[in-house]
C-alpha cells in the first residue's frame, strides 16, 4: 500500500450493551478501520477479526489514534495485515470493502478496561466485566448496522479472530456467505486452557496489579511481560525463536537477583516480555485470554450440539476455507481437523488447506503467499 495513511474511525453506540454474564455497558465505542469502497448495492463487505494482541489497523500507516497515549508504539504504526489487503492483495481493495475494528475490552480505542467509567470518571478497571466472544460478535453487528451492511461477502479471522468468525456465522448466519478460518478452531482445548489460565496467574500475582485497579500507581507489567513469554513461545515455532535470537545476552536486573541469562534465547524472551507491556494493557489482555479460554462455538451460539449450530451455516448456504499450519504450536492442526469434520458432518461447502511452514502459529502474518490463492479463490468463487 506504499505506506497509506489510514485513520481510525469511532462508532459511539449510546444505547446500553447487554453481554452474555448478565451485566451491560451503558454505552460503547468501537474503534474501527476500513479499506477499499462499499459498493452501491453493499454487498462487496469483508469483516476482519484480529489476533489475541493485535489491532484494528491492518493495512496502511496510521501513526496516532485519539485517546490511546503511549500504547500506539511505533511498532504498530505499520499495519498487521499489511501484505494481505490492497489493489491485487488476497483482500482486494479495488474489489471489496475490508472492516477492522478493535475488541470491545481493548486498549486501542475500544471500550475496555483503560476506558472512563461514566458513572465515576476513572478507569474502569476491575470493574469492567467479562466479554465472551458472542458480545465481540454484538459489537461487531452494531457497528455493522451503523454502516448499513446487512449482509456481508466473507468473516475472515486469523487465531483468535477465527474463534469470533466462526461465532459471527453461527448467531448470525444469514448475515455472511463466506468464512475464512486461520490456524483457528471450535472449542479450546484442555493444553490451551492451561496454557492461558498459567499467564493469567502471572498477571494476577504482580503486586502492582492491586486487583485491577492500577492507573494510578503503574502496571504489572512484570506479570504481563512473563504472560507474553509464556505465550510467545506457542506463536512463534521454537526452530525460529532460535533464529531470531539475538546474539549479545541482555542481562535484566530488575527482574533476576540471582539468575544469570546465559543464553540468546532466554534473553530474546526478556525482550518480547519487555516490548509488549509498553504497547498493551493487562487488563484487556486478561479479558481476551479470558474470552479463549472458555470459548466454545456451541455454548456461545446457545446451541445443543456441532451439528444444530452448524446447520444453521448449512441453510444459510454459507461456504468455509480452512487453513491449518502444520508447525502451529498454539492451534494444532487437529483443531482445524475437528473443525472442518463438524463443518462436513453439517453437509456444509468446506476446504481445509494445509500450510506447510517453519516458522509456526504465526505464518498467517509473516507468509502472505501461502494463504492469498486460497483466500483470493473463495472470495470470487
């Protein structure tokens, strides 16, 4: 895209936000962005869904957004998907027209945590509730009506965000006709629970996270940076941490008295600990995680079983692409086997594309010509 600049853009919802616990929002905010023109008969619309961490801004420059402060660093000035939409891209941007917009709970300029609440002027903080995928999906379809679509061409979501498409096209499966699952699945397994439920510990036992009230005194951001840790190592195949590994060793004194980092790996870890609390929250990354770990696609559509939940993307006449990466560490590719059995089991139109890589959960961003054909074929089928 030759550096575009893109600018976020704010939908202000006043009505109250109902979510699935029971609780609402008195109102929300959704930060969003968008790419390529609606058609006049708005019928050419591809809703995004981003990663656990990752943003709104997907394409383009975009160097500020109102209201963030420090957590826009300029590692994400740069959009996330950057490879991926524009004229000829896998989204085409002279053909359709792509949507991104941030969590609700995030840091980027949805309603979240770091948010003021109305009825105190401070920060939300532990006071924001819980948000289950089916009230990202809410927000999603709010924020679609504001735009007037009423059907969309395609739900594309990578990791996390596949969980939310596949959401998306259960609760609401005469709003979409074609869904793009990345390296996603349909329920989260026992080793990922683990696997979150380990970094939601380290957060909650930093002694400046005070429970989730912290605004005003700092961050944890010692229990956020080793939550990264421990989950950078499910994104990012092992082979090629190895390789990134940087070859001087950075000691971190403020974190070990007694251990000596004594080698590229270790240090590489401190590192992407250390950078990721500078551009995000912890309580928005608790309420995210906290959001995949209890995902499962049957109990957020509110359905009895895979086959009643998919049959509804059945009658719909809905069609699926599948991609599996066979190094991924975070989502197996017997996830996306699962996936895709229940997706045939419903008699539903389904490809499931194997990727074969090295470098791990995250192809889907550093890979771009594994997945564009694929992609690219399905949204002009």
């Amino acid at each position: 895209m030759d550096r575009k600049c893109v600018e976020t853009k704010f939908f202000d919802d006043e009505e109250e936000f109902p979510l699935a616990d029971g609780q609402a929002l008195p109102r929300v905010r959704i930060a969003y962005e968008t790419w390529g023109t609606l058609n006049a008969e708005r019928s050419n619309a591809i809703l995004l869904y981003h990663a656990l961490s990752g943003s709104h801004h997907a394409a383009g420059y975009n160097s500020s957004i109102d209201g963030v402060d420090d957590y826009w660093q300029p590692e994400m000035h740069d959009g996330w998907w950057e490879e991926m939409i524009g004229p000829g891209k896998a989204l085409d941007t002279d053909r359709y027209f792509i949507i991104c917009h941030n969590y609700l709970g995030g840091c980027y300029g949805s309603t979240g945590p770091s948010s003021l609440n109305p009825q105190t002027n401070l920060p939300w903080g532990a006071a924001f509730p819980r948000i289950a995928a089916a009230d990202q999906v809410r927000a999603s379809t709010r924020l679609l009506d504001h735009l007037g679509i009423e059907q969309l061409l395609a739900v594309v979501g990578p990791s996390v965000g596949g969980l939310l498409a596949l959401t998306f096209a259960t609760t609401h499966p005469q709003r979409v006709k074609k869904v793009v699952s990345i390296a996603a699945g349909f329920k989260t397994t026992v080793l990922n629970r683990l696997i979150l439920f380990e970094q939601i510990l380290a957060i909650e036992n930093d002694p400046n996270f005070k429970g989730g009230d912290y605004y005003a005194d700092g961050p944890p951001t010692y229990g956020l940076a080793l939550a990264r840790m421990i989950s950078h190592k499910t994104f990012v195949h092992l082979d090629a941490i190895e390789r990134r590994a940087r070859q001087d060793i950075v000691q971190d004194k403020d974190s070990l008295a007694w251990f000596r980092v004594n080698d590229q790996v270790q240090s590489y870890m401190l590192y992407q600990g250390k950078k990721f609390v500078r551009r995000f929250d912890a309580n928005t990354y608790l309420r995210i995680i906290e959001m995949w770990c209890s995902y499962d696609a049957v109990a957020e559509a509110k359905a009895n079983s895979p086959r009643e939940l998919l049959a509804r993307c059945a009658d719909a006449g809905q069609q699926w692409l599948v991609f599996s990466i066979d190094s991924d560490f975070c989502f197996y590719p017997e996830e996306q086997a699962d996936l895709t059995l229940h997706l045939e089991r419903a008699d539903i139109q389904s490809t499931q594309i194997t990727v074969h890589s090295d470098k791990g959960h995250d192809s889907f961003l550093l890979e771009p010509h594994l997945y564009t054909p694929h992609i690219a074929w399905i949204l002009g089928a």
